[in-house]
C-alpha cells in the first residue's frame, strides 16, 4: 500500500513477529513483515519506510553465519528498533559486543528498572511507572557485552545490564526484552511511544483500505468476470462483499456443501449472499458426492485429502457454468502470506495439510484476486463492519474448510455427523445464553470413535461419548481452554444427553495449544 506511510519489520525468525505487527496495526499504523535475506537495497527504496524493527529470532549472534539485516538499514535516517536478537544484532554490528549466555540468561517473567539519572529519551518512556520498575517478559540466552559507540543505557534488568538502549542522535533503539507479548503489560505504550518519535500519522484505517481496495479491483478487472469459492466464513464472505461493492454482478461465488456443514450452515449462507446481498450464487450440493467418497474412511490425511481434491472438481465444474471468467478471489489473509515464506529458506514440517483451492489457478487458467492479503483477521473483522455485514456473521468463530470431517476422529458415517450437529447445535445454543460467545476464539464438540454403557430410564445404553472443545485465542497460532464453571458444563452435559440422541456422555478437553491443537484432526 504506497499510499500509506510504512513500518518494514526485518523479521529473524521468531514465533512472536506477527505479534509485532499486530500491535502497530492496532495502532493505525501500516506495516510489512519480510524475511531478512529479502530486505535487499532494492526493497528498502521501494518500501522507503519511515521507521525500521528488527525482529527477535533463534539464531546466536556471536555465530559466523548467524542473520544479520543489510547495512543500508542504518543508513536510510530512520528510527529503527531492535527487539531481542534485533537488538543484539545492532549492536554487533554498530561495534558492540554479544557474547554467549554465560549465566545471564533470562526467559519468562523479569523486571527492568530505569536509570532515571539519565533523560527521558525522548518520550520513550511516557505513560510507564515513575518508579522506574516495569515487567517484561525475556526469552535470551546470549546478551549484550558492549554497547555500540554513540549508545547509551536506559534500563537494567538482572540478567541484561543493557536492557534498554539507545542512540538518540541517531534514533536507533534496543531492548533485550519482547514488548510485542502479552505478558509485557506495558508493551503497546512503548511502541505507541516509537510510532510517535518516528512521526507516524496513523492512517491505517479500514476505512481507507475499503475505498482503495475497491478502486484497485476496478482498475485490475475492468469488465472481466470473477468468481469466489464461498465457504460461508468470516475471510469469504467480507471477500465476496468487498468485491462485489466494486464490480457488481461481474462476480458470481460458488459455495460447495459437502455435507459436512454445521446445523443450518449451508440455509443461513444461501439466505444472506443471495437474497440480502443479491450476489451471483451458485449453490452447489454435493452432500452425496463427498459423503459417499467419506463413508468409513477413518485416518485423518486422507479424509483433508480427499475433501481437497473433491471440492476442486466441484469447483471447478461449477465454475466452469460462468463463461469467462478470468479471475479467482480467494481470501487469503497476511498470516497466510507470512507463513508461506520459510524464515530459513527451509521446509517446515507440516502438521496437517490444508484444505484450500491452492491447485485452481493453475489448473483452470484463472488469475488471482486476493483483496484481503494485508490484513489480520481482526482487520477483516472491522472491514466486514465497513462493508456492513450483519454482526452475528463477522463475529463468527473459525470453521475449518474439512468442516465436521475432522470433529469426527475414526471413521466417518452419516449417523455420527448427524448426531454431531445436534450436539454442536446445542454447546453453541449454551454458550450463547450465557453470553459467552464473543469470549470464545473457537467451540465445538467432536464425537468420539468409541461407545460407553450409560443408565437412562432404568434401561441400559452404549451410545458415543463427545468432547466440548473452547478456546480462547488471539490469532489461532496459540490457544488456551476457555474456564468455564461446573455449573454450565453440568447444564450443558444434561441438555446434550437428554436431546441427543446417541450421546450419553459427554467430556470437555482442557488441552492447550501447544502442545494440542484446537481442531481434534
């Protein structure tokens, strides 16, 4: 977005850089993520970014062929902002010093104290504890020995003697500590802090980014036609509204049921694409097709698998209805894009596989159209709110593409989906009458591959067992069980047993992520 005034964050590899950008965006701020060995001279003229972070990273500095970003960096008259390993690459290379741990290691929770002798910096402590003594959160092994020339120390902590510091001629900036996590309470005034020195306006607004990006559609497609594959989620459907706010009835969406849907799913999305908004759809049911295809298949790659490849024939036959289409829309979001570039230039290991229309532009000739890939799913949230899309549908939780294939461990029947609808149908009905539902990144039940003896009625039962699943969570990559009280999963255990048929005992999994993940498979 040149339009925009732009923060490049030089990432090294750490779990937490998209933390980084999350926070400036809160801030209004426009920024880009890319991999050290991409941020070329080329690239820094391009972006000309009027501030620069270096992100933290699992590399040692002291190591010979340990990441470093370009020297130009230092020289484009910029604020820039080292964060863990970006700072301790500054300062190597600036002329300080980084040794190996050597018993100053600090990970988790630790506090810095200021040297209040010195000056303020420039505001950069503005809004922090007069006392001098905040918490952060650390995660280093190596530190730094020597602090470069021209640099002075702002804060101390136990194991890092240069905690915080700077070159406020030059406006270069470190800390040894993680301002972007959420367990340094003060971290959003210390960026807030940065943006303002480096004399950010703040005008990244979904606002602004609705105007552009409908006018950059325009400009793209002229009179062509596009189609979307329509999943019904929150990234889809503020896709396919954008879209069509731009070209109109140049845009026709294809939304494939598979009969893997939640209860009512597939009627609410017909319902509100074609008569409330009035988009071209196609609605495809192929619940035969892939349930057939489904039928007793247990292990859970081949059940991605084999949804993946059926939707794209589908897709595909029933893209093929609207002659001449030249483009796909897809909505791919910036954690897609983010992780698509491996910080090493590596494999990664895959977990599981994703279900995705990955092989459709090739395959059919089509060009893409992606008008949510510099966005969060936060920011997709409140462009949907621009867009004016109704509030219970941006605010839905996350459904996976495989849908209830993967809530359904063991072998797939149409007997155990419908009885998982019912009881899914049921946890959200709980969740939303205790007002819960916008607490939670995520719920759902999965049935369980095994039946347990129950009493009901003075009669014997052996029916399946479930599992609630509730997560809270920022962006998916990390999650922890939500806390619900006895007393609602003991109401909703007996409304679960008593009006679904084939459960008789229900459970709930209080299993993190790592080292669990939120969907079962």
């Amino acid at each position: 977005m040149p339009e925009h005034q732009c923060l490049l964050i030089v990432d090294f590899g750490s779990q937490v850089t998209q933390l980084i950008a999350r926070r400036l965006r809160e801030l209004n701020v426009y920024c880009e993520i890319h991999p050290f060995q991409n941020v070329t001279p080329d690239l820094l003229r391009a972006r000309a970014p009027r501030a620069v972070i270096l992100s933290g990273g699992p590399a040692s500095v002291p190591d010979a062929d340990s990441p470093r970003p370009p020297a130009e960096v230092f020289e484009l008259g910029v604020p820039v902002l080292g964060i863990c390993y970006g700072q301790q690459a500054m300062m190597q290379m600036l002329g300080g010093r980084v040794v190996r741990g050597e018993g100053s290691a600090e990970f988790g929770r630790a506090f810095v104290t200021r040297k209040t002798e010195l000056d303020l910096l420039e505001g950069w402590f503005d809004g922090l504890e007069s006392t001098g003594r905040e918490q952060v959160w650390m995660s280093h092994g190596d530190h730094v020995d020597r602090i470069a020339p021209g640099f002075e120390v702002f804060a101390t902590s136990p194991g890092a003697p240069f905690a915080v510091v700077a070159d406020a001629a030059r406006h270069f900036y470190g800390m040894q500590f993680h301002p972007e996590v959420h367990h340094t309470p003060k971290g959003r005034l210390l960026f807030e802090n940065f943006v303002r020195i480096a004399g950010f306006d703040g005008d990244w607004t979904m606002a602004g980014y609705r105007d552009q990006a409908i006018q950059a559609i325009r400009d793209r497609v002229g009179d062509g036609k596009v189609i979307c594959g329509l999943s019904g989620g929150v990234d889809s459907s503020v896709a396919a509204v954008l879209i069509h706010e731009a070209i109109g009835d140049q845009l026709t969406c294809v939304f494939v049921d598979h009969g893997l849907l939640r209860q009512g799913e597939a009627e609410e999305v017909v319902r509100m694409f074609g008569d409330h908004y009035n988009i071209p759809l196609i609605h495809a049911d192929e619940r035969d097709l892939f349930l057939d295809a489904l039928d007793g298949v247990s292990d859970p790659e081949t059940k991605r698998k084999t949804i993946g490849r059926l939707f794209i024939d589908v897709f595909q036959k029933h893209a093929a209805e609207v002659g001449g289409a030249e483009y796909l829309a897809q909505g791919t979001l910036y954690p897609d894009v983010i992780e698509s570039v491996s910080f090493s230039g590596g494999p990664s290991v895959t977990i599981k596989s994703h279900h995705n229309v990955g092989g459709l532009p090739e395959k059919m000739g089509l060009k893409l159209i992606e008008p949510l890939r510099e966005l969060f799913k936060d920011e997709v949230r409140e462009l949907g709110r621009e867009l004016g899309l109704p509030p219970s549908f941006i605010g839905r939780h996350p459904f996976p593409g495989p849908g209830l294939a993967i809530r359904c461990p063991g072998e797939i029947t149409r007997e155990k989906l419908d009885i998982l609808r019912k009881a899914d149908a049921v946890f959200i009905d709980q969740i939303r009458r205790h007002g819960l539902y916008d607490e939670i990144w995520q719920a759902f039940v999965a049935i369980l591959p095994v039946r347990t003896v129950g009493v009901m009625g003075d009669g014997r039962t052996y029916d399946f067992a479930c599992a609630l699943r509730a997560v809270t969570s920022v962006d998916g990559m990390t999650a922890d069980y939500y806390p619900f009280s006895h007393d609602f999963l003991g109401e909703t255990a007996t409304r679960i047993i008593n009006e679904v048929p084939g459960i008789n005992r229900v459970t709930y999994d209080i299993t993190s992520k790592p080292p669990g993940t939120i969907e079962w498979e």
